[in-house]
C-alpha cells in the first residue's frame, strides 16, 4: 500500500511517458531521415562514411526538433493558441501535465544537448557546422518564441524547407566528406519539400483555431483549396528532383513514389478534422520512403556492377 506522495512504478510510468509524449517522438523521423539521406550520399560518393560523426549528427539533429517541440508545446500554451477545440495530440503544457516552465526548462535542456554534440562536431566540420548549428538552435528558439514567431506567420514552410531539408543534408553530408556537391543540395531541397507538407497539413487541420489564436499561416493566406494544390506539388516535386538532380547510382526506384504522393493528395481532398492526424503521420512516412528508394537504388546499383564486376 502506497502512501500519499510516494513515487510508485505506475506513477513513475507515468511521468516518463508523459515527459516522451510531449518530446512528440513521432516527429523524429522528420529530423533524422535527411540526415540518413545525406549518409546514404555520402557513402556512395565516398565509398565510406565516419559512423562516430554519423552519430553525433543524428542525435543532434533529434535533440533540435525535440527542443523545438518542447519550447513550441510551451509557448502555445503561454499565448493561449492551445484550447480544448485543438484537433491535433494532447500537448503537455495545455494538458496540466508540466507547468510551462518545466517545459521550456526541458526545451533547454534538449538545445544545449545538440549544442554540446555540435561543438564536438565542429572539430571535424568548422566553423560552417558552427555557424549552422547556432542558426539551427536561434530558428528552434524563433519558431514559436519572440515577438514575431515563425509558426505565426506565412514562411513556416520556408523554414522548414531549409532546415529540416536543405541545411539538415548539406550539413551532415559535408561532416562526412568535407565538400558540397549539386546532389547534396538536390537531396536536401526533395527531402524538405514533404517535410513542409507535414507542417502545411498541420495548418490545414488547425485552420480556425490557428486563425482565432491570430496566426496567419501560408494556409490562411493561400485559402484551403490552394493550400490543397500546393501540398499537392510538395509531394510530388521531390521525384524528378531526385531522378534528375545529380544524385550518385540508380535513382528510378523514386518513381514508386508516385502513387503514395497522389494516395496522400486524394486523402487530404476527402478528410477533414482529427482523420487528418493519420494523414499527418503518412505525409511524414512519404519522406522516409524517398529516402529508403534511393537506398534500394544504390544497393541494386552496388549490386549489379559487383555482378558484373
């Protein structure tokens, strides 16, 4: 028999599992798959990659989108965007799970983790992956905090293209070969466009409470039925970007693709509310599987040219 305010192993539990729910786990995918893509570059061009270095950049890039989730969990709830109407997952501040300050404490925590995993990467990288990782940590911060935050305004895609696309393969793929190549941006410019269309989607569901709390997303400024068209084109631009933009061994098995991308375009065009939570998830999976196509494209390459050694 337990007493009051004894920590028993259910209410151990859960508070940790808690603490991962507002971490938002299934997020990370949308941080670490650019990474494995520019991994996947490397060693083709390379023939090799350096796994210690590999490592530090992926849980970097996992402890970046997790503070950024935890500072945007906390500052939601302290500008009141977060109510009982949000058709999104519980979040912990809203929730009473955490003060908002044990939140953001927490956010901090995840940044100076990726700050401390950088400065060991800057002895292999420079100061460009110095540089690039203080604006990764500055734009984690400005997303949802300042006066003016991103997620507040019409370039939240913007962002995302370039941080969680362009600078997330740029970046970990010269850590691996110490140059920049045209695949290098072609990758990170195909892997960030359905990146954004997670966070265009994210708007689209959460359209009128977004517009109450007074956001003015791309959504709001584009109406729904184009935010359709434009989620449309994030999906289906990264298949020639990655068939035609210089990008080592076979890229054909991308054109898969394909019909996911137009499955995910004619699901947004006929679901509606908490059903476009699902769609969220797959819109984040289609990012993955470009990248595992283009795996399955150099393998197959390797493979044939060592058959016909």
């Amino acid at each position: 028999m337990s007493t009051p305010g004894e920590l028993t192993p259910d209410a151990v539990r859960q508070h940790a599992g808690r603490w991962v729910s507002a971490a938002r786990p299934k997020t990370l995918p949308l941080a670490v798959t650019p990474v494995v893509g520019a991994l996947l570059l490397a060693l083709a061009d390379t023939g090799g990659i350096a796994p210690l270095t590999a490592l530090a950049t992926l849980l970097a890039a996992a402890g970046i989108q997790i503070g950024t989730n935890l500072h945007n969990d906390a500052a939601d709830f302290e500008r009141g965007t977060d109510t009982g109407e949000r058709l999104g997952p519980p979040r912990a501040a809203a929730q009473g799970w955490f003060t908002s300050a044990q939140v953001k404490r927490a956010a901090h925590i995840a940044f100076l983790t990726s700050f401390v995993l950088g400065l060991l990467l800057v002895v292999r990288g420079g100061w460009p992956i110095l540089l690039l990782g203080l604006a990764a940590i500055a734009a984690g911060y400005a997303y949802t905090g300042g006066p003016k935050p991103i997620a507040y305004g019409p370039y939240g895609e913007l962002y995302v293209l370039c941080f969680f696309g362009i600078a997330a393969v740029a970046g970990s793929y010269y850590l691996q070969t110490l140059s920049l190549s045209a695949g290098a941006i072609s990758l990170g410019i195909a892997l960030g466009l359905p990146a954004a269309a997670v966070l265009l989607l994210n708007n689209y569901r959460d359209f009128d409470t977004d517009r109450a709390a007074g956001r003015r997303t791309l959504c709001h400024v584009l109406g729904r039925p184009a935010a359709r068209r434009v989620y449309a084109g994030l999906l289906l631009a990264p298949v020639p970007l990655m068939l035609f933009g210089g990008l080592p061994g076979w890229t054909w098995p991308v054109l898969v693709a394909l019909p996911a991308a137009l499955w995910l375009v004619r699901q947004l065009n006929v679901s509606e509310g908490r059903a476009l939570n699902a769609l969220l998830a797959r819109t984040a999976q289609y990012q993955m599987l470009l990248v595992a196509l283009y795996a399955l494209g150099l393998l197959l390459y390797g493979l044939v040219h060592w058959l016909l050694g």
